[in-house]
C-alpha cells in the first residue's frame, strides 16, 4: 500500500486555482457593477446569471482553498454577494438591489457546496459493507 501524498500548496495547480480564483472574483465584480450594456446576457434570466456565477465561483474557491472550512467559505462567498448587491444600491449604479440577486446568488453558493457538506456527513459514518 502506498503511502498518502499531499499535493503542495506552491504546486503548480494550486497557483492555478488561486489564479482561477481571481479571475472569477473580478469577473463577478465586473458584471455587477458594469454598466448593463457592457454585460453581456448569456443566460435567459439574470437570477440564473447570478446563480451560475457564483456557483463556479464557489467551485473554484473551494479548489483555491482546500483547508478552509466549508461553512467559512460560504459565509465570505455570502458576504461578498451582499456587499457586490449593496454597492448596487449607490446612486451611480442606476440600479435596485434586489433580494431575488442575493438569494440567487447564495443559491448557487449552496449548490456548489451541498456535495461537499454530503460527503462530510457520510464520511462520518463506519465504512461497514451492507451484508
């Protein structure tokens, strides 16, 4: 049996991931903020927008930062979705905040992290064989 390797944390792909990361999290401030003509819409609802991107953006977050906590990991991807949805209420924005973005975008947030939760829990459990 071989022993367990760990991946190093200045490894190639975990500076990729965090790369990733960034990428995403500039993505998603761009498309809040950015005036509505200079977004394009790729999907047909703006809440599934919202989802979407936060679901990947929680994928590739939970990739970036393998030893945070899940529930911390969420509750700062939550937290960053407030604040993107609050800095939509200033009066440059031209916009209204709205409490469907933010839950759309904490939808998504669960979404990306409910397997993960899952398999924690089942982990939890004696790897008995059912007879």
């Amino acid at each position: 049996m071989n022993p367990k390797t760990y991946y190093p944390d200045g490894g190639a792909w975990a500076v990729m991931a965090r790369a990733a990361f960034l990428v995403a999290v500039i993505v998603v401030t761009f498309a809040s903020l950015a005036p509505l003509s200079m977004v394009p819409q790729v999907l047909p609802s703006r809440h599934l927008e919202h989802f979407a991107a936060f679901y990947f953006t929680t994928l590739i977050a939970a990739t970036a930062f393998p030893r945070l906590k899940i529930l911390t990991l969420g509750g700062r991807l939550a937290l960053f979705a407030a604040l993107l949805e609050l800095t939509r209420m200033a009066p440059s924005q031209h916009r209204i905040w709205g409490v469907l973005d933010w839950e759309a975008d904490f939808g998504g947030i669960i979404a990306a992290l409910a397997p993960v939760i899952v398999e924690k829990f089942r982990s939890r459990f004696d790897p008995r064989v059912p007879k």
